[in-house]
C-alpha cells in the first residue's frame, strides 16, 4: 500500500511514472507540490561537468586500446566491439568503488594482460569516478519518497545514500495472499491469468510481470481474446532509419555484394523478388554491367523457354535499375551526408522518424571524427546494432505489463509468470572476462554480499501487492521439463498446486467452397474441358490442391536458381540411345553417356556460368545412374521381342460428356509393337505399381487413358500398360551359401555378377496385361495381377469413373481430404494449414453403382 506525502520529490523508474502519477491523483486528487524523477535523472545533479557520451566514450576506449603490445593475449580483441564495451562497464564499475588499475593483481597471464589494458584506461573520462567522493558528502534528503522496487547493483548504491540522509519509502507495511500454482504449459498460464482477472479482478488493479519477452505477444493475444485492456510499460521500437543506417554503413566500410544487397533491401524492399534475387545470383552483373546470357533459347531439360525469357528480363531489369541507381553503387564515408539525406528521401516524415533521424545525427556527429577505417565503420554499427529503442507508455489503461523490476506496490494484484528454476530468482552476477573470479581479489563487495542483498530485496518487491499470483508452467511448448525453483518453496512453505486450465475458446478449421457456377468458370471455361490425364488424377489426390493450381493457376514459388534434376533427362536420353542404337541402347559405353550427358548441360552451364562445379557433379552423377539403369534394362531388351515404334508420342482425345465436350492429352514415353499389338511404357523414376484400388479411386488414369487413346488411333490392339522403374536401388549380394546340413557346415563362394544378373530377371514390370505377353519375351518380365478385369470392361470402368471425376469438378469440390502422402511435396500447404485431412479415397465405380439406384 502506498502512503502518498502531500509535498516533496518523488523517485520512481520512469517506466512507472504514469501509474505513479494515476495513484498520486487517486489519493490526492491533484500533484501539486510533488516532483516525479527517475533515479538517473535525479542523481545528475551530484555531478560535475557535462557527461561524455556513451558512443564517444566506446571509440576513446578502443583508441587507448590500441596502445597495448602485441603479446597481450587480448591484442586481437583490442578492436571488438564486444571487447571494449565489457572494458568500458568494467571501468565504470571499478571507478564506482574507487580502484586505482595501477594497485591490481598479476597473479595470472590474465590478470597481467587485463591490468595493462586498465592502465591505459586510467586516465578515461568517466563520471563514476566522482561517486566515492559524492557518497562520503552529506545530503538533506528527508523531502525525498523513494518507489520501491527491485535496483541494479548501482542503483542500490545512490538508494542506500538516499536513504541513510533521511529519504523515505512509499510503501507503508502490508501483508501478501501468495497464489503459487503451476499449468500445463505458457498458454494454460496466459489463459488463468486472463480468466482470473475476468472472474475476480478490475483490470485497472492489475499488474502482470512477463519474465520471458517471448511470452509477450501469447499473453497479449489472450488478454485481447478475453477483451481485457493492457498496455505495456515499455516496447522495443526498432527504428528502420537506424537500420537503414547500419546498412549503409556496412556497404561503404565492406564494399562487397552481399552488403550492397542487404542495403538496397533496408532501401528499396520493393526489389526483394526481382533485382535482389538476379544480383545474388549473377554477382558479376553488378561489375561488368552486361549480360551473359546465351542470345537464343536451345531446348533442354532444365529450363523451358518461358523461364529463360524470364530469367532474360529480369536481368535487363537490374541492370536498368543500377544505372537508376548508380550513386549507391559508389558511396564512401566522405559521402555519409548524402546517405543521411537519401535514407531522409526514403521515409515519411513522422514524429517518430524525425526522433530516430535527430538521433543517428546526433550519434554520427560524435563518432564522424572517429571514423578513419574499415573497423571503425564496423564498430560503429555493432554499436547501432546493440543500442536499443525502447519506448515507455505515453497513456495507459487497463492491466499493466513489464518487467519483474517494475513490480511495485502501485497495483494491488500481480502475476508473476514463468516462475520456474530457469528463471527464477535469476540473479545478477558478473561474466564474461571480467567475471567473478576476477572480481574476487578486488575491493568490491564480495559475491555472497550482493547475491544477499538482491535476494532480499527481490522477495521484499513480492511482498509489496496486496495479491501475488506466482504462476509455473510445467513444461515448454516442445514438452521440456521447468523445474519449480527451489527458493520459492522455500519462502512460501509449500509447493505450487496445479491447476488443470479449461480453455473455452473453440478453434474452427479453415472451411473451402466453390459453387457450381463459379466452379464451372473456373475449370470448364466456354462450356469444355481442356487438361492432362494427369490433372484429374492431381483433382482425385487432392481437391484443394487442384483448385489452388489449375483454378487459381497459384504457382510454386521457386527460385530461378533451383535447378532440379528431373527425372526427364533420363527420359530424353533414352530416348536419344534408343534412336541411335535401336535394340542395342543398353550396350552403350561409359564414354558415349557421359558425352550425352554433357551436351544435356551445356545450355543450362551458360545460363549459370557460376555453378560449374555443382553441375559437373551433377553430370557423373546422371551418367552414372544412366549406366546403371541400361545394366537394369539389358536382360529385358534381350528377351524382348517388339519393337520401339514411338517415344515421346503425343496422344489426344475427345470425349463428350452431357453435352460438354472434353479432351484430354498427354505424351507417351514409349510405344512398343508387333503387327497387331501394342504396349504402352511410362517411365517412372520410384517404384510405382498401377494398382486396381487406386484406378477405382481415379488415382491411376495415365496407363489406361493413354492405352485407350494410341488404340483409337493406331487401330491395334492393346496388349497391356506399364511401368519402368528406373530407380537404381543397391541390391543385397551374399559372398557365400552355407550348407548346414553336413556335420562341417560348408561355404560355397557365390558370383556376384550372377546375383546381379537374377536381381535384374527378378524384377518384373508392374501394370496391366492384356494378352499373354510371353509370346513376346523369352522370360517373364512383367507382373501379372490377380482377378484383374478384362480389356472391354477396365475401358467402360474408366469412363464411369473419369465423367464421376468431371462431375465432383464441376459441383465445386474443393475441400482438402486428400489421399495419403499428397500433402509431402504439396507447395500450398500454408494455405489449408489443419483443414488437411487425410482419407481413404472412395471407389467411385461403387458411388456411380449407388447413385443409380
């Protein structure tokens, strides 16, 4: 409970000044004749002569750094940033005791190197040097009130000073209701806390300590879910001028391309799709000027004609853009003015820009004489880097949110969070190089000493509210343990009771709907149907995935150095081999394939000169897999008897479906043949098997539609469809066969060639027959599947089911039950997110079946 005076000076943190002011004005009903500092701001006047500024005082340090020999262990640290701010708050801190670095220790090589160091920081200007000598003067303090709450070690001293010159508290003695529970996890806790406040509390009476920043935005949203009003006491407000700045300052002191990037991006986001991703991947563009690219298109499997087109403009774009853009390209520290204006020219002038931009003025105008080197440059934006915007409420309401430090007794209940052993107490002690081993022989106070005091005054800040709920969660979100802190059971003399938390929010999955008309538009624009065999099969997979790529034509965002090795070039160079050798393609040598391959990659070299290395081991690595899939085919081109009448054939079809008409197309790999038969063959580069539960289910059309096209055309009869799998998994060989049957067990060595050889005659091609293909093979190569319907009826089978397809498309059919493992490669996943649902694709032989009944 706070006792308000009616007159005198009032030191609170200036994050607390506003509540502070609400509660004067509660008690009082006015603030007449009591000021309100903070403590930095009231100590000023204890001083003398202007204070040296922090940035100022970074770039003298790292000067008097320099001076130390080269055999300092410390020498190549002399210029971090890191290094120097650590030896700046340790001067400031061994200043505020009154060390003399000249009287240290050199009990270690550290100590020796650290003190040489501190000696040539002697003579710094810092004002904690005066603080000795201001502690020891007397001062009239009994007019001031002092805020309670939980100081930093400096802090503590000026408190101390204050309070044994007569300073007060504001807080009168009062006994705390201590809640200590534990939840599930963070959101359990954001949601008792908010229910908490609902059911028993006025929001105005509440302050919430956040020990984790993370933990901010989850409470924020669920106090908005339950329309409580908060505000945080202070926000981090990064400033994009100061970013901006840094990034300027990065390109100037680096020069080099990945800088240049990351300052048009802080300048010019708008070229974050086209000119960043060009230059990043084509560096030289930003030296020569001039583009590299092949005059004219050459077919290849890589990169179709649309993409290098594209590719073509975007590279004319960036170079227009550079010369647009030439000043950038040449800035140097002597042009930091013109910089300042052109990051000016970039942003709208607000208050709050117009405050950044007065503050890196400011902070150039200090350090400009400063900068000399590349390092200096580079100092000066970790210094940017680490040096935070923070922003305390300009008017509050509702539930306050900040920092444990900032729990005092000006709200009657608070909720401490996150108090576990990884957080809790979590108190201050010294690290890095000056750490506490190294304080130990110094004349500060010892370790046990300020541990004490900060333990103490922690757990008399909790004591402070009127209620405190301490609030664990048990685990982290990932399922990690939280410790409960041994210290707080201590204190409150029991262990936390849990609280299982009913959360009443319902959460709805995304829905998806198209009606007949819009989906009619969409994909049978002018009353037809125009698509692959394949797109049906991609609307069987999944609905949504369809309507999102065939509707909505959304396309993979793919960068346009993502050169995929497609299973296709082993497709083309079959194809090729086949053409030029016929029956014998598989006998090709080493040296034929690689050529093949070689030429395959020569266009796609030029387009990307600079991935040379990655595309030559791309080319052994096809020629290889190449040489081993002709090893696979070998036994079965020897046995087989028909020949290669058509690869890459372009089949179509037309079909008229309630008066709608369709036509479907697609390209065949391969078409082998007699006088009176043919067999279709589609590549595949996985294993694939043309099962009859899918076909049903529409999943597997290509094999049948393709199959029933070439015999429209060709006027043959089909002798059935497959599959070559031109995946080269390694097989297992045995180097002996053990024959235990004899007392001795025996072991007969085995040939490997041999096992190889009955691997490849083992493995069988998977699809439908349609008439007995042993009259065209010597062995048996393809699978034969069992009850398998025949020829007249699989064709009346994928009409049914292909006009079922049509007809889902055209009822607007979109919602995410897709069959399994659509979703592994699925590029729209963060559109239907948890709408996805995995389902058992239904027959839809049997759904026709049942509608015309």
């Amino acid at each position: 409970m706070l006792k308000i005076p009616e007159q005198g000076i009032l030191i609170a943190p200036a994050s607390l000044h506003l509540p502070l002011y609400q509660a004067i004005h509660q008690a009082k009903g006015n603030t007449i004749g009591l000021e309100v500092y903070s403590l930095h701001s009231f100590i000023q006047q204890f001083f003398q002569g202007q204070p040296v500024d922090e940035v100022t005082l970074l770039f003298e340090t790292m000067k008097k750094c320099q001076a130390c020999s080269s055999t300092n262990v410390f020498y190549s640290s002399r210029k971090s940033y890191d290094f120097i701010r650590d030896t700046l708050q340790f001067v400031r801190y061994a200043k505020t005791y009154g060390i003399d670095f000249h009287t240290l220790h050199e009990n270690s090589q550290k100590e020796k190197d650290l003190k040489e160091i501190l000696c040539l920081l002697e003579n710094l200007d810092v004002r904690e040097k005066q603080i000795p000598e201001i502690l020891k003067q007397p001062f009239h303090a009994e007019n001031i009130y002092i805020l309670q709450y939980e100081y930093s070690e400096e802090e503590s001293l000026w408190i101390d000073f204050l309070l044994q010159n007569g300073a007060h508290t504001l807080e009168e003695a009062a006994e705390t209701d201590v809640q200590y529970v534990s939840v599930a996890n963070a959101r359990k806790q954001a949601t008792l806390i908010a229910q908490t406040i609902v059911d028993q509390y006025d929001a105005d009476d509440v302050f919430i300590c956040c020990q984790q920043a993370s933990q901010m935005q989850v409470l924020a949203q669920m106090l908005e879910a339950y329309q409580i009003p908060y505000t945080f006491l202070t926000e981090d407000a990064p400033s994009l001028l100061q970013y901006q700045l840094i990034c300027c300052i990065k390109w100037i002191a680096l020069q080099d391309i990945e800088s240049f990037i990351t300052m048009i991006n802080a300048l010019h986001p708008d070229t974050k799709e086209s000119i960043q991703p060009t230059l990043r991947q084509f560096p030289d563009l930003f030296t020569t000027r001039k583009s590299h690219l092949p005059d004219l298109y050459q077919d290849n499997v890589f990169m179709d004609r649309y993409s290098f087109e594209h590719l073509q403009k975007q590279i004319e774009t960036t170079l227009t853009w550079l010369e647009e853009h030439e000043a950038l390209c040449h800035w140097t520290l002597q042009d930091i003015e013109d910089v300042l204006q052109y990051i000016q020219a970039q942003n709208t002038c607000t208050l709050e820009n117009l405050r950044a931009f007065h503050q890196i003025q400011d902070v150039l105008r200090k350090c400009l004489p400063s900068l000399k080197t590349r390092e200096d440059l580079l100092f000066l934006c970790e210094y940017l880097n680490a040096k935070t915007n923070s922003s305390t409420a300009s008017q509050i309401q509702g539930v306050l949110i900040g920092k444990r430090s900032e729990i005092t007794a000006l709200r009657k209940v608070c909720f401490l969070t996150d108090a576990h052993a990884r957080s809790f107490p979590d108190l201050s002690m010294h690290s890095g190089i000056y750490d506490e081993t190294y304080l130990a022989d110094l004349s500060v106070p010892s370790l046990a000493t300020r541990l004490k005091k900060q333990r103490d005054q922690l757990f008399t800040c909790l004591s402070l509210p009127k209620t405190l709920y301490i609030l664990v969660p048990e685990a982290s979100y990932d399922g990690k343990e939280n410790p409960e802190s041994h210290e707080l059971v201590q204190w409150i003399g029991q262990k936390a009771q849990f609280v299982d938390v009913k959360e009443s929010s319902v959460y709805e999955k995304p829905q998806f709907s198209l009606n007949t008309s819009l989906a009619s538009s969409l994909f049978f624009p002018e009353d037809r149907f125009t698509g692959s065999i394949s797109r049906l099969e991609f609307f069987a997979r999944c609905p949504l995935q369809h309507f999102l790529r065939y509707g909505l034509y959304l396309k993979e965002k793919r960068d346009t150095m993502d050169i995929r090795m497609q299973g296709s070039i082993y497709h083309h160079i079959l194809e090729i081999l086949m053409d030029t050798y016929q029956k014998d393609y598989t006998k090709a040598d080493t040296k034929t394939i690689k050529n093949l391959v070689q030429n395959e990659f020569t266009f796609i070299r030029n387009v990307y000169p600079q991935q040379a290395p990655f595309f030559e081991k791309n080319v052994l690595e096809t020629a290889d897999k190449i040489l081993k899939i002709l090893e696979q085919l070998d036994d079965f081109e020897h046995d087989w008897h028909m020949r290669t009448s058509h690869q890459e054939y372009k089949v179509q079809m037309q079909l008229d479906w309630q008066g709608t008409p369709i036509l479907l197309y697609g390209y065949i790999d391969r078409i082998d043949a007699s006088q009176s038969s043919f067999v279709i063959f589609d590549y595949k580069s996985s294993d694939k098997d043309l099962s009859l539960q899918d076909f049903d289910a529409g999943l597997a059309l290509q094999l049948i539609t393709y199959t029933i096209a070439y015999e429209t055309t060709s006027g043959s009869l089909p002798a059935g469809c497959y599959y070559i799998s031109l995946k080269t998994s390694p097989q297992t060989a045995l180097a002996y066969k053990v024959n235990y049957r004899k007392k001795v067990p025996e072991a007969t060595p085995l040939d490997i060639k041999e096992q190889a050889q009955e691997a490849a005659q083992s493995k069988k091609f998977t699809g439908l027959m349609f008439q007995d293909l042993s009259i065209y093979s010597d062995h048996e190569h393809f699978a034969r599947k069992k009850e398998q319907p025949e020829y007249p009826e699989i064709k009346t089978q994928w009409q049914t089911i292909l006009f079922s397809l049509l007809e889902d498309m055209k009822n607007g059919v979109i919602q995410p039950d897709h069959a399994k493992g659509a979703c592994d490669y699925c590029a729209y996943k963060e559109i239907c997110r948890n709408a996805a649902n995995e389902v058992t694709k239904a027959n839809r032989l049997e759904q026709e079946e049942e509608h015309a009944l």
